[in-house]
C-alpha cells in the first residue's frame, strides 16, 4: 500500500515532468501541439504544449488555442503512462477536439526500460 500512497501523493505536475524527460526530441522535431487536460477527481487543470522539441506544462492553465481537451480522471493518466494503452482506460476519457492531434503526441514519446 505504501507505493499506492506514495503515487496519490505525487503532484500531478510530476507525471507530466515525466513525460517531458520521455519526450523524443527528433520525433518532435517541427511538431505544435497544445492540450489541455482536466483531472475532475483531482480539480485540476494542466496545459500542455510541444513546440521545438520540448514538452511545457503549467497547471491551473488551460489554453484558448488548444488542438484538444482531454478530460479523465487521474488513474487513468497513470494507466496510460504505464503502458496500459487506450483500451485500459475504455470509457473513462473524453477527448474534444483533434483526436489526431492527441496521436500524434501519443507517437512523440520513448518507452521506458522496464
């Protein structure tokens, strides 16, 4: 249960820290994506934008130009960064917007070695 507690209390923030050291800069070379994603168990929000080859975050931001917007809730963030790919997470996220904008983002970054 201890590593439970130790990921409910990790920020948010944190798992898109994450995700901008796995980000292939050569694979997101030339690419703009802006997302913003809703936490609504968490009342949380996070912009997040790739742009020459660098992933930014901030929280409590969302985006007027944003490609998309990805409401889940946080778990399954979590599922997904895991590796449990979208049928993992089936039913808990809804995605407005560019849903290719999101794959193409989804393609950006490296697995991590077990």
């Amino acid at each position: 249960a201890q590593a439970g507690d130790l990921v409910a209390a990790t920020p948010t923030s944190a798992f898109f820290d994450l995700m901008a050291v796995r980000l292939n800069p050569e694979a997101a070379a030339g690419k703009d994506i802006r997302v913003n994603f809703v936490f609504p168990d968490r009342n949380e929000r996070i912009a997040m934008t790739i742009r020459n080859s660098v992933l930014v975050h901030e929280a409590g931001v969302t985006l007027a130009d944003a490609q998309a917007n990805v409401t889940l809730p946080r778990p399954a963030l979590l599922a997904l960064l895991g590796g449990g790919g979208m049928a993992a997470v089936a039913g808990q996220v809804r995605i407005e917007g560019d849903r290719a904008a999101l794959l193409a983002m989804a393609g950006l970054f490296e697995t991590p070695d077990p």
